[in-house]
C-alpha cells in the first residue's frame, strides 16, 4: 500500500542536489573491498599521538593496535556502540546539539556565500570602470591589461566556487529539513539492532562514525 505525503522540499531542490549526488559518485566510484568486521577502519588508538587503526587478526577475537598492542574484544565494540545510539537517539540534549550544529554549518556557508557572491559584484564593477577607462583612452592597452587581468582571473575563480558552495548548502539544507524524521526513525534502531544484518549495520557505522578511539586504560 502507497500512502501519497506531501514532499518536504522542493522537488527541484531535491533534483539538484540528486544530481549533485550522482556527479560525485562517477568522480569517486571506485570498488572498495568489503569489510570483514563491522568496525574495520573505523577503529583506532592513539598511542603514539595519531590516530592507528586496529584490526582483528585471523586467530582472534579482538581488534589490536600493531603500535601498542592495545585490544578490545570484537563483540564488546559492539556492544558498546549499542549502547551509544541509545545514550545519543534518546537524549533530547544530544539531538539538539546535532541539529544546532547541522543548524550552524548551513549557516556560516551561507554566510561564505553572501562574501563571495558580494566580492563579485565588486568585481564586476571595477572591471567595469577600467573598461571605461580604456575606452575614454585614459589608460593605454597595456596598462588595461595589467589592471583588467588579475582581477579577471580572481572573477573566475569565485564564479567557480559559488555555484560548488551552493550546491553544498543545498544538500545540506536536505539533511537537516529530514532530521526529524531520521532522528524519530532511528530512536527505534536500538531494538532493532540485534535483528540486522552486518552488512546494514556496517552501513550505519558508516554513515554517523567518523572513529572510535580506545583507550589504552579501557
């Protein structure tokens, strides 16, 4: 059964930003190999004041630093990472420091974006009034070149950067417009999590972990 909804954005946002998606895929689509435990990569120690990834090896059940030997069983990482979702889905302090933060992102490029896009109209204007200025003869080819050039090539550089920033705040806009919903849906991964597969967990991890850092004291 079919329910039809309302969208929550504009369908011709949601087009671009699918498009944007799709670009960034055929840039970076190269085949990677599949991890054999769920936080391969993700996981690490700091021994030596960078961040080492651990791995579980062939004959054992622990992921291990190779620096320091540090280890933490497989299935307490886990467990662990079990208990955070709900620590985080569930606490209203946590979930609106996300979305202040996911607030304040699309904010301050906006806010690069209003630089940008009042610096080329600056431009623009400057370029105009050496123009004028040549074709008054008041200044000479040569001196129009020295003097149109540099800021020609400053114009292309931000004529290129505006409509990239633009896309980003557009995707980004996406995300938090559907935070609700996925912060609502995902209250309810905590019990659903024994019952998923590790390819969908792996997923997960994937998409809300940038690393997880074990202390040698753990």
């Amino acid at each position: 059964m079919i329910t039809q909804v309302e969208p929550i954005v504009p369908e011709e946002l949601w087009d671009h930003c699918n498009y944007i998606l799709d670009e960034q895929e055929k840039k970076y689509n190269k085949p990677a190999r599949k991890a054999a435990h769920l936080f391969t990569g993700v996981v690490g120690c700091e021994c030596t004041g960078s961040f080492n990834k651990m791995y579980v090896p062939s004959n054992s059940p622990k992921y291990i630093c190779q620096k320091c030997r540090n280890k933490i069983e497989t299935t307490d990482l886990e467990g662990i990472f079990h208990q955070q979702l709900k620590d985080f889905f569930f606490s209203s302090d946590e979930i609106g420091n996300y979305l202040n933060n996911a607030d304040q992102v699309i904010k301050d490029k906006e806010g690069v974006l209003n630089t940008l896009i009042g610096e080329e109209k600056k431009l623009r204007v400057e370029m105009d009034k050496v123009y004028r200025l040549y074709i008054d003869d008041e200044i000479t080819s040569e001196g129009f070149g020295q003097r149109h050039k540099p800021m020609e090539e400053q114009l292309k550089q931000i004529t290129d950067q505006i409509p990239e920033l633009q896309g980003e705040i557009d995707f980004l806009k996406i995300q938090y417009l559907s935070s609700d919903q996925i912060l609502n849906e995902a209250r309810d991964l905590y019990s659903r999590w024994p019952d998923l597969q590790p390819i969908e967990k792996r997923k997960i991890i994937e998409n809300i972990t940038d690393r997880i850092v074990i202390n040698q004291d753990l």
